[in-house]
C-alpha cells in the first residue's frame, strides 16, 4: 500500500519517540529510581508501535 507524505512522516517521527523512549525504559531499568517509570514507559512504547502498525497497514 502507498502512503502518503503526512503518514510518512508521522511515522518516521514516532519512531524516533520510540528509540527515545526505548533508551529511557533501559536507563530506568538499570537504575530503578521511579518503580512506576518501568512500566509508564513500556505502556507508551507498547502504544507507540501499535500507531505505527495501525499507520503502516491503514
């Protein structure tokens, strides 16, 4: 399927959020500060990629 330049784009920039918060979720489970960090941060990156797969398959 073709997408076009806004989904494009909307996608590249929520993978790079999710890099970002990848490399969070493994700095928070390194050094456990916040216990509530650990999962906050594998909620928003579980709801990242699903915007992404829903993007990409729409």
């Amino acid at each position: 399927m073709s997408m076009n330049k806004k989904d494009k784009k909307q996608v590249e920039s929520l993978k790079k959020k999710l890099a970002n918060l990848q490399q969070q979720l493994s700095g928070a489970k390194k050094q456990p500060d916040d216990p509530a960090d650990v999962p906050r941060l594998e909620k928003e990156i579980a709801a990242m990629q699903k915007q992404i797969h829903d993007l990409l398959n729409s």
